[in-house]
C-alpha cells in the first residue's frame, strides 16, 4: 500500500507526479490502490483534476481543496476502514 500525500510543489495538475510525496515509491500520481491525502492547501496549489482519477481512499484534512473540473474521483476502498474522510471542499464530483 502506498500512501500519496499531495504537496501541490509543482503546480495545480494531480496528473503530475511532482506534486506528490509517496511513501515507499518514487514520487508518482496515485493509483487505484493508494490511499490519497490532501493537507491544509490554503498556502499550497489546489490540487485540479485533468482525467478521472482512481484511488483506494480519500482523507481531506481541513482546509483542503480538490477541484473537479468536470472530472472524477472514484473511491474503490469499500472494504477498507476509511474508504473517505472529508473536513474539507470537494469542487466537482464524487463516486
């Protein structure tokens, strides 16, 4: 399991790999089978997606942004303990 924390270094793209930190991989965009963080991005890029994207879970910390821009996120951990965990602002849709 690999857990993908956006830190938006690069800029606002989740399809960019720059700007996640992932655990125990070289930094890469999430997959269906990571478990998804995004911090506080009050003071960082929001992340905006650009395709719809797969991940095993979803944790929104406060003050956290996700813009849809007509795209998906789908969540495929319905078996895990948290499959979502949101404090904070989804732009968009959510499956």
């Amino acid at each position: 399991m690999v857990v993908n924390t956006w830190d938006g270094a690069a800029n606002s793209n989740w399809d960019d790999a720059g700007n996640w930190n992932s655990t125990g991989v070289t930094d890469r965009i999430p997959t269906s089978s990571d478990d998804v963080i995004i911090p506080d991005t009050s003071s960082i890029n929001n992340p905006t997606l650009r395709q719809d994207q797969p991940v095993q879970s979803l944790t929104m910390q406060a003050n956290a942004t996700v813009v849809g821009a007509g795209f998906e996120i789908t969540i495929h951990g319905e078996n895990s303990n948290v499959a979502i965990d949101n404090d904070a602002i989804i732009s968009g849709n959510l499956d």
